[in-house]
C-alpha cells in the first residue's frame, strides 16, 4: 500500500485568507470555521477576532461580535480597529449613545480614519431620530394664560377650596408637629415630596383636572399628604429626635467603615464617573466634560491610596480626559499642558501603557500646531513601546507626514516605505493605501515622477479594496 501523500500546511496565515475570501462572497458560516480554527493556532490574534467579530455580526449574533470586539481590545485599549468595530456592533444594538462613544473615542485617535466621523454622524442621527430635536418643541400660548383660566374657574375653584379646607381641618387635629425644621428631620427625603404635594395644592386649574382613569388629581394629592403625615406621626412616636440623631451618627460611621472595606465598590463609582465624563465629550459637551473631570481629579487626590484602586493610574487618566475636552474646545495649550501632566504622572509611576497614550496625544497637538520637529521626537519614542504592526503602521505614516511637510522628502520616503510593510505584516488594506500615498507623495517632491506614478496606481487599487470613493477622487 503506498504511502498517502500529507495534505497541504494548514497555517494562521492560510486560515485567514480563505475565511476573509469566503466572506467576502458572503459564505460567513464557513468563513467563521477558518477564523475558529485560526484563533487556535493563535490565541487572541487581534486582527482575527476583528474579522470573526464582522462575521457574526453579518449574521446577526451581535453578542458574539461585541465579545470578539471587546476581547480585541483587552491588551490595547487603543486599537483603532476594535474601537471601530465595538462602535459598530453596539450602534447595530441599537446603544447609540454608547457606539457615539466609542466613535469619538477612535476619531481622536485616529483623525485620519474618516469612517469614525461617519460612525459619529450616523450615531448622532440615530439618537436625534430616537429622542427628537429639542428644537422642535414649541410653546402654545394657551398653556401661559394663568389670569384669564383663573377669573374663568374662579367658581369652581371655590367649591374645591371648600373641600380642601374641610379636609385640612380634619388632619389639622392629629398633627403634634408644627416645625419645619422637626418635620424635615423626621421625614428625610420624603420632606421634599410632602413640600412639593403640597405646591401643588396651591394650582387650583390642576386641583380641577382628572386623571386618564376619571380620579381627580385633588384627591391623590391629598391622600399622599395624609399619608406622609401619618408615617411622621409614627416616627415621631417610635423614635425621638435625640435617638434619631444618635442613629444617624451610626450610620455616618458605618458608612465611612464600609467606605474603606470596599474599595470595589469606590472602583465602580469611579468607572461610572469616567464612564460619564467620556459620554459628555461624546455628546458634545467638551465643556461639562471638563468641569467634571476636573472634579473628579481634586476628589481623588483628596483620597488615600488604599481607598482608590489604582490611584495614580487614574489621575493620569483624568489629566488625558481634561485635554481631550480642552483640544474639542480649541485650548490646545491648555491641552498639552494635561498631557504632559499624564506623562509625568505615568513615568513617575512606571506606567507604560500610559506614557504611550500620553506621548501619541502629546504628538497630535504638535502636529496640528505646526511644531512638526517635535511632533517627531515625540512619536519617535512612542516606537519601541508600539503593541503591534499597525500601531506603528500608523506612527511611521505620521512621522513621515511631518517630514514632508517640513521639506525633508527623502526621509518621508523612508517613513512611507517603513509605515507600508508594517501595514503589509498586519494584511490591512487601509493602511497600505494610506502608506502607498505618502511614498508616492515624497516621490513627488523627489521629481521621481515614474515611481510616483506607479505608487498612486497602487494606492488606487487600494482605495477600490477598502472601498473609499473620496480617496480614489484624490488620487486620481
């Protein structure tokens, strides 16, 4: 019997090949089963898990594609590529202020990526659809003409006033309590509820309507406050006011013990804080963004480091949030002056991941201020500490910009070329065509005008992979 031939090397490389060819023609069952057996061969391959994560969200498993987004992100918080397919699978969930989030999260990143500005005007269209504009509320005059309803219910107002005082008088004579200030210490947080039913018995035109099941609102109205008065009739009986503020003495205590025992739970308010203070700047609001993370940062400096989870980590972090708000509002000195406090931060505390994040935001204001010399320096650091083929796909393509735009073409060649296989390694199109472009551009400016040629031809191809239709305009 002879021997069977061995079947073909099945590597990570085959495997996500075929499984991008297969879904492309729209075979996403099988193209899943190459990606499965790709992420055994190697485990946490963030590309893969962006290309798997696309699959099931073609076929509509959006849990699956978010877990594969997320899982994407879990060692690179800023990989631009999971950022974009987390804002995708949470906006196709319909979360669009969470997918908003995220969308603006990735465009700060990557400005240059001009489908994080598509994502955030999709976004911010979907939630206006949701909401409504708040423009389109409009006043009618008829709901401000207070003196002629009165004079018109005048009478009827006076049969309810009857009524009104009838029932007053009747409660009038169980209340032992007529202090305010005691009523509000017994009554706590339901004080506010009785001042406000009480607010409204003064609106005799709302006392004279009915509710959608024919009770009159008088009524309820009445019986909340006759219920309030019993339960503080009752607290007052059961528990004297000294042994009431003896109680909340307790509990202020405890409190302040169960503060320093449950650092997690200190970890979640935080994390729900950031959480809002990113919602803000996604919505809009640079400058609410700011307030509150400014906030935040003076409360936790306050705090012992046994109280807050990773105390320094997060200061930084807050220094990076209070630029992010100020560059949206145009403070770019203001902004570069809280980057630089979250280097220093992250560098004093041996943070490696910070100094990255704070080097990359660092080099963005030089950009775009002009100062293209220290731009590079900047990001000439951040190097050594890339995570992956494209993240430094992406500093070489910048760094290059920066020499082209200070005359220096050949080393912009260089750049290109290096920013190209770094894109190459990774398999992504995008960054290739954006590569491609930036060599062609220095061969321009190198009057090496064949080469050019052949490059913006190349870039062309890409562009029509991706597919951007503005970027084959451009080139062509």
């Amino acid at each position: 019997m002879a021997d069977e031939e061995p079947g073909p090397l099945v590597t990570f490389g085959s495997l996500v090949t075929e499984g991008t060819a297969l879904a492309r023609r729209g075979q996403h069952h099988k193209a899943l089963g190459c990606f499965n057996n790709a992420l055994k061969l190697r485990a946490g391959d963030k590309q893969c898990l962006i290309t798997r994560s696309k699959c099931f969200l073609k076929l509509g498993d959006t849990e699956n594609s978010l877990k594969d987004a997320e899982a994407s992100l879990q060692n690179d918080k800023m990989f631009p590529e999971g950022l974009y397919q987390k804002a995708e699978t949470l906006y196709t969930m319909g979360d669009f202020e969470f997918a908003l989030v995220f969308y603006h999260r990735g465009r700060r990143l990557r400005p240059d990526l001009h489908k994080f500005q598509l994502g955030i005007n999709k976004a911010e269209e979907a939630i206006i659809n949701c909401i409504g504009n708040p423009s389109s509320v409009k006043l009618e005059n008829k709901e401000l003409c207070f003196v002629s309803r009165q004079a018109e219910s005048r009478k009827t107002n006076q049969k309810l006033q009857n009524k009104l005082t009838k029932d007053q008088k009747s409660t009038r004579k169980q209340e032992p309590v007529r202090n305010p200030k005691i009523e509000r210490q017994l009554l706590g947080e339901l004080y506010a509820d009785k001042a406000y039913l009480e607010k409204l018995l003064k609106d005799e035109d709302l006392m004279q309507s009915s509710t959608r099941q024919g009770g009159k609102v008088a009524d309820l109205v009445l019986g909340g406050i006759s219920y309030l008065n019993r339960r503080r009739d009752f607290w007052q009986q059961q528990k004297p006011m000294y042994a009431r503020v003896y109680e909340r003495r307790l509990r202020q205590q405890r409190w302040i013990r169960d503060k320093k025992r449950k650092p997690a739970e200190v970890g979640r308010a935080i994390a729900k804080n950031m959480e809002d203070i990113e919602m803000l700047l996604a919505r809009g609001s640079a400058e609410e963004s700011c307030r509150k993370a400014e906030r935040v940062l003076k409360k936790i400096e306050g705090w012992a480091e046994d109280e807050v989870p990773n105390k320094n980590e997060l200061i930084g972090n807050l220094h990076s949030c209070i630029g992010n708000a100020q560059l949206e509002m145009g403070q770019t000195e203001a902004a570069l002056h809280s980057y630089k406090m979250d280097l220093d931060c992250a560098r004093q505390n041996a943070l490696p991941n910070a100094v990255s994040r704070a080097l990359d935001n660092i080099g963005r204001v030089y950009a775009q201020t002009g100062r293209f010399q220290q731009a590079i320096d900047t990001w000439k650091e951040k190097i050594p500490m890339a995570k992956s083929s494209l993240e430094k796909a992406w500093l070489f393509h910048e760094i290059g910009r920066c020499y082209l735009e200070l005359g220096e073409a050949e080393t912009a060649q260089d750049c290109g070329q290096k920013s190209l296989e770094s894109a190459d390694e990774e398999g992504d199109v995008e960054w290739q065509l954006h590569a491609t472009v930036l060599v062609a551009q220095a061969q321009v400016k190198l009057q090496d005008y064949r080469s050019a040629i052949m490059n913006f031809e190349r870039a062309l191809e890409k562009a029509k992979l991706v597919p951007d239709q503005a970027a084959q305009n451009t080139i062509i």
